[in-house]
C-alpha cells in the first residue's frame, strides 16, 4: 500500500511522522525533468520522502504507466 501526502516542507512532514508513529526515512531529490510540466511550475525542484512500516523500509522504483506504446 503506498500513499501520497503533498507538503511545502517535506523536512518538518517527515519529522512529524518520525515523533507521533517512530517511522523512518530519507529526504531525496525526485530528479524529473516532466515535474515541472506536471506542476505549471518551470525550474521547480521537487524532493520525496519514502517511509516504511512496519519494520520494512520503503524503496522508490520509479513510476509504472498503464499507457501502451
């Protein structure tokens, strides 16, 4: 199961998270040129944070699409 939570300051989100459910994870850079079209927002630079539960830690392997080609 994974979840979406946009936030302005992904350091603060992932603290809060950290102290109220003892979960862990790693602020990284998305490095994505498509994120600003995505956003409306030319030379915006996005970064994520991917925690785990329940003792397994989360990992990014990139996004899948359900277009075919």
């Amino acid at each position: 199961m994974h979840a979406l939570h946009a936030t302005n300051n992904v350091d603060h989100t992932l603290a809060f998270y950290t102290t109220l459910f003892g979960i862990e994870g790693k602020v990284t850079p998305f490095e994505n040129p498509n994120v600003q079209y995505l956003t409306d927002a030319p030379g915006v630079k996005l970064r994520i944070a991917m925690i785990g539960t329940r003792g397994v830690p989360a990992r990014y392997g990139g996004f899948e699409s359900a277009v075919e080609e």
